[in-house]
C-alpha cells in the first residue's frame, strides 16, 4: 500500500514530464526508424527526455543546456553558421539556368502570410503570430531567428519550443504533407505536363556574381533578413570562388554536423513540461501544417496562373517545390511526376524551384522581421 | 513594376502597430507577397544580365 502511495505521489509529480519522455521518444523513432530528418529531430527527442527527467538540472544557469542555448540560439549564433554550411552545399546552376524558376520560390511563401493571418484570428499578439507564421519558411534557421529576435524565446519559451519542432517536424514530413495536397489541386491531365530540359552551362563568373549580388539587393529589401542571406551566400562564395576548396568542404561537413548537434540538444532547454504543455503547442502544430499545405497551394496555383498565358505549359507540380524544404520537396515533385509518366523528368526544374524557394524563404523572414520588430508585443 | 513600388509606398498596406488586428494581417499579406515578387523580379533580371555579360565575355575571349 505504501509502494502504491509512494507511486501515485510519483505519477502526480511527474506526468507531465511523463509526457515529455513519450513526445521525445517519439521524436528519437521517427528519427531512426522512419529516417525523418535524424541529424534534428534525434537530439531534440534525446534532449527532451533529458531536461524532464526528474531533478534534471540541465536548464539551470551553468549547466551545459543552459549553457548551450545563451551561447547559441539567444544570439542566433547556432543557426546562422549553419546557414553558411547550408549555403555551402546549395548549387544554384538550376536557377541560374532559367531564373524564371525563382518565381515559383516567391510564391510558395503564399503559407507563411497566410498561417499569420490564421494565427491573428486565432488570437495570438502580432509578434508570436509572425512567429508561428515563419514555420512556412520551412527553414530551420530562418524559423529560429525571426521567432528569436521578435523576442519569443525569452518571453513565450515554450512557444519556441513548440515553433523550433514544428517546422523540423513538418519539415521532414514534407513527403507525407504535399502529395496528398498536390494531387487534391492538380488534375491528371496538368501531372502528365512534360517540361524540357536543356543543360546549360553557367559560367564561374555568373555563380560567383551571384550571391554577392544577392547579398546586396536583399540587404536594401529587408535589412532584417541581411545576417541570415548573409551567411547564406558567404557559405555558397566559399563553394562557388574554387580557391577555398577546403574552406567548402569543411563548412559543408564539420561545420554543419558540429552546430547541428549543438543545435539540436539546445532546443530542449525550452522544452521543460511546464512550458511546452500547454494548449498553444497544439495550436502551433495545426498552424504550422496549415504553412506547409498553403505553401504547396500557393506554389501550384500561381504555376497555374502562368499556364493562362504562357504558351509552353508547365506542369504546376514545380510551383509546389519552390517551399523550401530542400532537397525532400524537389524530390517529391519529380517522384510524383515519374508516377505518372515515366518518361518525364522534372527533377532539374524542381531543384530549381526547390533552390530558390531557400532565397525566397529568407527574403520573407527579413520582411517579417522589418513589419513586426517595431510592433510593441 | 513602378506602379506596385508605388502602392507599397503609399500606405495603403502599411499595418496598424498599436491595434493589430486580422484586417492588418491581411494587409501584411499583401505587402509582404508584392515585397516578394519586386525582390524576386529583380533577382531574375540580375541574372539575366549577368548570364548574357557572361555569354559576350566569353564570345570576345574566344
């Protein structure tokens, strides 16, 4: 009876973190056993189950997720080198190809404004509305540093929490998310749409200028987004000038894996059961699908405006691969393309929506960031 | 292209700060998808330009 006593008094102290113990390892198997962007979500899921074990001191000042979380995410260091390794990878040949594709990044950013007025109606202030809204950039670092320098972090932590894991989170479920959402909108007739491809070679002049020029035009749009497209583009210079070969290969692989684990383990110091039960975790979850659907919607619609009065067609699927969730949603779009003709290939075309939706992601945070970092909450 | 720079100047989509409410969001909608497309437009002519300077370039080294 005693033992009971004792176990109840256990269960009554602790089912919250008891709930956060299953969300983490739940996180930990879609990472490892459904493959759902594992380098993310596995030391988030591990670093939930770590804060909310009982007398875990790992958030108090000092220790290493306290630590962690000031010396990386409070400053938006953490996601803003990673976006250098990010940019190191990116290979814009696609876009600077045919920069028309660009259009399509522009548009599939349709979710973003739409889950914030979603999430205005729904009563959130204007700041933690823009916040959630950002999930539609389906950018990790983007996602943390609007929510981090609208001042959601220090004043609605486990908001963040619940922002950080649903724009991981739908990020890897990109697969899942927009082919249903692509097939409800496209017919069969516009799937089967055949686009062309002729490679071209673009000149080391070309992908040099390019994100130098980038840098500099999106800094005079939005000011805001200028450390994020900053470090963007010094990554891609660093891959794309051919003297700092190491440079590259270091930032794309060292330098990427190492802030990633970082990153991934200091998100959890907001996610304490306290602070991230609450109902608004599920609101932003729901928010944050309704980014990614309206992303895919935006996409394809505009694709289809084009096909009004374009005379060559394109098959609308490209304008869902302009969300920037690289490379799944190219992927995607080329799958659904081969599915239904084999002898179509879209990849190339949707690598380049796919690339650009990652430019236009960041233009979008950087005008997020200028409207709503004057407003007073 | 100057008449959109020119809404974006006028007002018109420019959100109330003190009373935000979802008339505002929408007018952050439009702002910001216009925003967008003006950046991106000038993005594409960019490299447009930079393509054919390229292309000349390397027609006058050969």
């Amino acid at each position: 009876m005693e033992i009971l006593n004792v176990a109840w008094e256990f269960i009554q102290a602790n089912w919250m973190n008891a709930i956060m113990w299953i969300i983490g390892g739940i996180l930990i198997y879609l990472a490892i056993k459904k493959d759902m962007e594992p380098t993310l979500l596995l030391p988030i899921g591990f670093g939930a189950i770590l804060v909310n074990l009982p007398g875990s001191t790992l958030t108090e000042p000092g220790q290493i997720i306290e630590l962690l979380y000031k010396s990386g995410i409070e400053n938006e260091f953490f996601p803003l080198v990673l976006f250098i390794g990010i940019g190191a990878m990116i290979d814009f040949g696609p876009v600077l190809t045919n920069p028309k594709l660009m259009l399509f990044g522009a548009a599939a950013q349709f979710g973003i404004f739409f889950t914030l007025s979603m999430a205005t109606l729904v009563g959130f202030l204007p700041k933690e509305a823009a916040s959630i809204a950002i999930i539609g950039a389906a950018d990790g670092p983007t996602s943390i540093v609007v929510a981090n320098a609208l001042g959601i972090s220090t004043n609605n932590p486990g908001l963040f929490g619940a922002i950080v894991v649903a724009a991981y989170s739908y990020m890897a479920l990109v697969p899942i998310v927009q082919r249903p959402v692509i097939k409800l909108i496209t017919t069969k007739k516009e799937r089967l749409i055949r686009m062309e491809y002729k490679q071209q070679d673009v000149s080391k002049f070309t992908r040099i200028l390019f994100p130098i020029v980038i840098t500099a035009v999106v800094g005079f749009v939005a000011p805001g987004g200028l450390p994020l497209i900053g470090c963007l583009m010094f990554g891609n210079l660093i891959r794309e000038c051919g003297v700092l070969n190491s440079l590259s290969e270091t930032a794309q692989k060292v330098l990427a894996n190492l802030i990633t684990i970082f990153l991934g383990l200091s998100i959890s110091y907001t996610m304490k059961a306290a602070s991230f039960l609450q109902t608004q975790t599920l609101i932003v979850l729901g928010l944050g699908l309704i980014a990614f659907v309206f992303d895919t919607v935006g996409g394809v619609f505009f694709a289809k405006l084009i096909n009004i009065f374009a005379k060559k067609k394109i098959n609308p699927m490209i304008g869902a691969a302009g969300i920037s969730a690289f490379p799944m949603s190219a992927r995607v779009v080329h799958k659904m393309g081969q599915e239904e003709d084999n002898q179509n290939f879209l990849l190339m075309h949707s690598i380049g929506a796919n690339v650009s939706g990652q430019i236009a992601s960041v233009v979008a945070g950087g005008l997020i960031l200028s409207i709503f970092t004057s407003f007073p909450n | 292209m100057h008449g959109l720079t020119n809404i974006l100047k006028s007002g018109i989509l420019t959100p109330n700060t003190d009373n935000f409410q979802f008339i505002d969001s929408l007018k952050v909608m439009a702002r910001g998808m216009l925003s967008i497309f003006i950046v991106t437009a000038i993005l594409i002519l960019l490299v447009v330009v930079l393509n054919k300077y390229s292309k000349k370039k390397n027609g006058e080294d050969k």
